[in-house]
C-alpha cells in the first residue's frame, strides 16, 4: 500500500489565491522530504528539500517567498504556493526516504501521488 | 553543474522486442544511481546501483552501472505493452541528500 500520501491530488484555483499541499508518510518518519515538479513530457525537477524543525532548502531558481515549504513534524510536509498564477500550473510531487539517519542515503524514495494544480 | 542525461527521450516498440534505456551523468560525490519507472503518478522504485558492473535483475528488467564510463543502462527484454511508462534514472550524491533526475524515457510498447 501507499507509504506516502498526498493530498490533495487535483485542485484548480483562481489567479492570486494560495494553495497548500500536504504530502504525509504514513508508516514511518521522515526527517526529510523533497518536492519536486514536473511539467508534461519533462522529468521531475527537484525543487526544494524539506527538513523536519528547520528551513528548506530551495533549488536554484525556485523562489522561496512564492514556495512556501512546512515540516512541522516527522510526518507532515506541506508545500503552499501562494498568489499562484497560470504558470505555476503543474503536477507536484512529494517524496520520502524512510530512514532518519546517515545510512538513510541509499534507501529509496517513496512519493506520494501527486497535485495536479490548475490556476485559472 | 551536475547532469544526469538519458537516452532516447522517447522510444517506439513492438510488444516481444528487448529495449536498453540509457543514463549518463555527471555529479561530484557520486553515491548511487537509482532507476524508476513512472506510468500515470508516481513513480515506483526499480532498482538501485551502487557497484560497478554488478548486474541487478528483476524478471525482465535487468540493470548494471558502469562507474568509469559514468553510465547506467535499464534493459527490458520481451517487452509487454504494460512496460509502456516514462522510465527514470536518478542520481544521489554523497554530499546532501537529494535525488537528482534524468531528463526520463518514455517507452510505448505496441501491440
């Protein structure tokens, strides 16, 4: 079954309102969870990694202010694009390692489902 | 600037033919080099690589990572038109955590 869960998995909004999404793992803690984006026919690009306690850490050239990323527990990352705009429609996806430590590295990851986010 | 490339970026088959998916890259601090195959969401997790020239093997689909040549090849043999997906390669590095992706593949196995 699911480890990763995503929610929610499609959400169409209007130009200048902000969405959340919340990307949770369900049977094991995640001290770290990476978002990433995809446009069609495009691989996933990696946009920034989320740490349980502290800041995310961005990609270059994804805005910060406009990506606000969340990971408030061990289990819960949420990613808000706030005043989104037609061009922040895309798919989002989160991923998760299980594992909270150094040997952690090589596990793989575990991603959740997936947002399709439309802006209108 | 780290890359991981993969080629073709797209790929036309008849259902019976045996494909090899290919994934270069060039990173600092390699650690691991996973592939994964991605149909409608999320992508699932094929195989990972950390050794040179040892073969991973899963029913039809086999792996094996060439460190010196900094390549990795995905090959599926008797291809079924379920294998149609976009097949992903990702590269993690020693320094940090992240899982860098190649540009994919997407196969399409005819009938």
């Amino acid at each position: 079954g699911a480890v990763v869960s995503q929610h929610p998995s499609r959400v169409i909004c209007k130009s200048g309102t902000s969405v959340k999404i919340e990307c949770r793992s369900l049977d094991f803690q995640a001290t770290t969870m990476f978002w990433y984006r995809q446009f069609p026919k495009q691989s996933l690009m990696l946009m920034a990694t989320s740490n349980e306690g502290s800041k995310a850490t961005y990609e270059q050239g994804v805005e910060k202010d406009k990506f606000l990323i969340n990971h408030a527990s061990l289990t819960l990352s949420t990613l808000t694009v706030t005043s989104a705009h037609p061009e922040d429609s895309s798919f989002y996806i989160c991923s998760a390692r299980r594992g909270a430590f150094q040997s952690s590295y090589n596990s793989p990851l575990h991603f959740g489902n997936g947002t399709r986010l439309t802006v209108t | 600037e780290d890359k991981v490339v993969q080629s073709p970026l797209s790929l036309v088959v008849h259902e019976g033919d045996t494909v090899t998916l290919n994934c270069s890259y060039e990173v600092t601090n390699f650690r691991s080099l996973l592939w994964y195959k991605q149909e409608k969401k999320a992508p699932t997790f094929l195989f990972m690589l950390t050794s040179s020239g040892i073969e991973k093997k899963s029913g039809r689909l086999s792996s094996i990572l060439d460190k010196k040549e900094l390549f990795s090849i995905l090959n599926i043999t008797a291809t079924q038109t379920g294998d149609s997906a976009v097949y992903l390669c990702a590269v993690v590095k020693n320094t940090g955590n992240q899982f860098y992706f190649g540009t994919g593949t997407s196969l399409t196995v005819i009938p």
